[in-house]
C-alpha cells in the first residue's frame, strides 16, 4: 500500500492556516482563471485518502476526476515511473522512438472494444485525443461535418470547446468556435420529456432525423457519443440507444467515436462503458485513467481508419512520452492484477442502496443513476418541476467538504453530485464517506 493509514483524519477547519497561505501565495502567482473546488493543499496520498499540508487525512470521492482509479501512488505504477525517469525523461517519439510507446499501444488493441486490427496514436490530454479523433476522422473520411449532444464535455481546446455542450465556464467569451459541428439532443431519461421508457426510441429518432434534415448523411465525418455523459452530470443514456447510434453510423458509412476518457479503464464496471452493450466504435479516445495520474491520452481504431492519415499528420512533441507510458503500463498491470472491473461493480453495489435510501428520504433527490465506480444524484427543488436546484447542491457538496469528504459537483445546470472514489479505497471509507454525505444533507435542505 502507500504507508498512508487509511482513516479520516482532521486536525484543522478545512481548509487548514497552511492550505489557506498556499492559496494566497496560489491567488498572486496563478491566473485567476485557474479556480480550485477545495482549496486544500496535498502532500501525500493513497488508498482512498489525501494528506493535506495542515495533516488533515480526507477521504477522496473525486480521483483528481476520475484519473486516480488505481490509487495515487500505485506501486507498480510508481516502480515503473522510477525506473523509466532513471533511463531517460524524452526523445520525442517521433524523431528517436522507444518500446514503452509501442507497449501501450499494444495494450490498447487487446483492451479496447472489438477484436479487428487496431492502431493508436498517443497524446497528453482528454481534449488533444478529441482534437485528433476528429482529424482522423475527417481523412478517413473526406467529409467534414461532426455531430455531438446535449450536455457533452469533450474538451477545452477551440475544435472541443465546439463539441462541449455547456457555456459557462468552459465557452463563455472565447469564440468564435470551430465550424461543422452540429448538437443534436441526448438520450437523459430522468430530463426526457415523454418519460424513460420511450426515451431510447424518441431520442435516436431525433438525432437520425436531425442528422438527415440539418447536415446530411454523406457530409457527416463522425458522430462523437460520451457512453456515460461525464461533465453533463453522468447521463446514462437508456439500453439500446447507443447501439440504435452505432448500427446508424455503420449503415450511413459515418463513422462513431466514443469518448471514453472518463469512462474508460474499468471506472464503470467494465473495462470500457461501451462494453456494456457491446458496442464496438470506430474510434475510441482514452485519458485520465489510462496513466495513474501522469498525463497520457491515446486514439485507439481500427487499422484502415488510422492509417488512413499521412505520415506525419498526427503527433505532438511530448505526445506519449515515455515516463507516462511507464506509468500507464504499471496502471494496467494493477487493473488486470486486482481485477479492478469487478472492483468497481462491488464500489456501484455498496453505494447505490445507500443513494436510493437518500432518495426516499429527501424528495430533493430527484434521481440516483450510474455505473460501476461512476455514480451520481441530481438535486431538484422541485421534484414534480424537476426544477435543477445548483444551490442546494453546492451547500452539501459544502458541508462535505468541511467535513473531510473530497465531493465534485457537475451537470448542465449545475446540480449533480458525482462520485468517483478511486477504486484502491477500501469499503469502510466508503461507507464513512456516505455517512458524511447524509449528515450534509441534514445540515443543508
């Protein structure tokens, strides 16, 4: 393990006299634009806890948003890493190549969805393995236009601020924004407005007839799907849509890229959330767990479609650098040593009774969706309304902060509490965690 005893420790009010000087000196020296959701100031962590500077011990439910699945200091993760600084730190795998590249790559193809021949090319960032997906796809295909939904997140670059749904902050006075990107409305049965048990059907519905009326079929390059919405506030779209989705890209020779940077490497129960339903995407886009917390992102698709590119058209100077990929070969060893999948099935049964007593007990939780270690609940302030309430929200997320829980909020309206908890955190944290969880709510509606 990590050294770290794993218990809720706190000495000081949250945030700490320590945290607090480090945010002031953070507020002279950071651009303002840079904001932190709980400014506490880490020094050590592992398991399922974070040892701020003022020695507080907190229990994480956040994984630096969903990137720490494997723990914060993962031994094999960090014996790789230490090894691989010690040889060397960078070539650049473009102009003196190294195995580990090539390694993940080929733990890309076992891993990811369908058994066809596969290529990746790796990155540093969720946002630039978008950015590239989209490129690939435009070559492949010689089409241009992308079709994205309601309430995605894909990134903060201009091309994925595009495809980003929410305004506020990631859009807001930072246009103009990519042209041929087209929205076309999400499957959210909670939001949907004839009700879950038509929304797969009406939901594809609109999204082909959209498709066909407002960009058509032959000029459309890709569709872009979030199998598990994330920043939306972990939308989980109905069984059947996104094989509706899929079986139509295949039939319009368009092709289907799932984003699963947040859901990916075992976060949702399998190893992938398109697995689920058996979903197999043209391409696939991986960050944040991929690498235990070092930045690494890939394109994984299949063969014809990646090689589709010139040599040359794909790349960056740091892209699949090689401590990261050190550590994202030790995070795949732990995933596939510690069966992280079935991990992250026995993280959804332990707290998912506990958010549905919440539910029957607050009204204002209006609903408890998820999957795996990826679960969530949306706040209303009026349960008949479902009128979002990102008060009431922030309040508990508040509270739970105070107390010691690292909480993350999210959703288009800003009322989802998410959890993410990393999947090395042993139950009895769970449980005091959603302990802490009721007791904010007391203190909040």
């Amino acid at each position: 393990m990590t050294g770290i005893e794993q218990r809720r420790i706190l000495n000081t009010a949250i945030p700490g006299p320590r945290s607090a000087a480090l945010q002031a000196r953070k507020n002279a020296a950071v651009s303002a634009g840079v904001s932190t959701g709980l400014p506490v100031y880490v020094e050590r962590a592992g398991g399922g806890i974070l040892v701020d500077v003022d020695g507080n011990q907190l229990i994480d439910f956040g994984s630096g948003i969903a990137v720490t699945t494997v723990g914060n200091a993962a031994p094999r993760v960090v014996e790789r890493v230490r090894a691989q600084a010690a040889d060397f730190t960078h070539t650049c795998f473009m102009i003196t190549p190294y195995a580990e590249y090539v390694e993940v790559a080929e733990a890309l193809a076992e891993l990811t969805p369908g058994d066809h021949e596969k290529r990746s090319a790796l990155f540093n960032s969720g946002a630039e393995a978008v950015e590239n997906a989209v490129k690939i796809a435009r070559s492949a295909t010689g089409r241009q236009a992308v079709v994205a939904f309601e309430h995605a997140y894909h990134g903060r670059t201009n091309l994925t601020m595009s495809l980003t749904a929410k305004n506020m902050p990631y859009k807001h006075r930072f246009g103009p924004f990519a042209g041929e990107i087209y929205r076309v409305p999400m499957a959210y049965p909670y939001r949907w407005p004839t009700g879950p048990d038509d929304c797969a059907e009406e939901a594809f519905a609109q999204f082909a007839s959209q498709v066909h009326t407002q960009v058509g079929e032959e000029n459309t390059a890709a569709v872009i799907i979030e199998p598990i919405q994330g920043e939306g506030g972990f939308v989980v779209p109905p069984d059947g849509f996104l094989t509706r989705v899929a079986d139509w890209c295949r039939d319009n020779g368009v092709l289907l890229i799932a984003d699963e940077i947040q859901t990916g490497f075992c976060r949702t129960g399998d190893w992938f959330a398109c697995d689920h339903e058996g979903v197999v995407p043209d391409l696939i886009t991986t960050a944040k767990g991929i690498a235990g917390g070092l930045p690494l992102a890939a394109v994984t698709g299949r063969a014809e479609i990646m090689d589709a590119v010139h040599p040359g058209g794909l790349g960056g100077t740091y892209g699949g650098n090689p401590v990261a990929c050190a550590a994202a070969l030790g995070a795949i060893e732990t995933m596939k040593a510690e069966d992280l999948p079935r991990r992250a099935r026995a993280v959804e049964a332990l707290f998912m009774p506990r958010l549905r007593d919440l539910a029957a007990k607050y009204p204002q939780v209006g609903d408890v969706r998820g999957r795996g270690a990826m679960l969530a609940i949306e706040l209303v302030s009026d349960p008949a309304a479902k009128t979002p309430d990102p008060a009431l929200t922030a309040a508990v997320n508040k509270a739970c902060h105070a107390e010691g829980l690292v909480t993350l909020t999210a959703g288009t309206y800003g009322n989802v509490l998410r959890f993410l908890p990393p999947l090395s955190s042993p139950d009895h944290l769970l449980t005091e965690g959603l302990d802490i969880l009721e007791g904010a709510f007391a203190a909040s509606v």
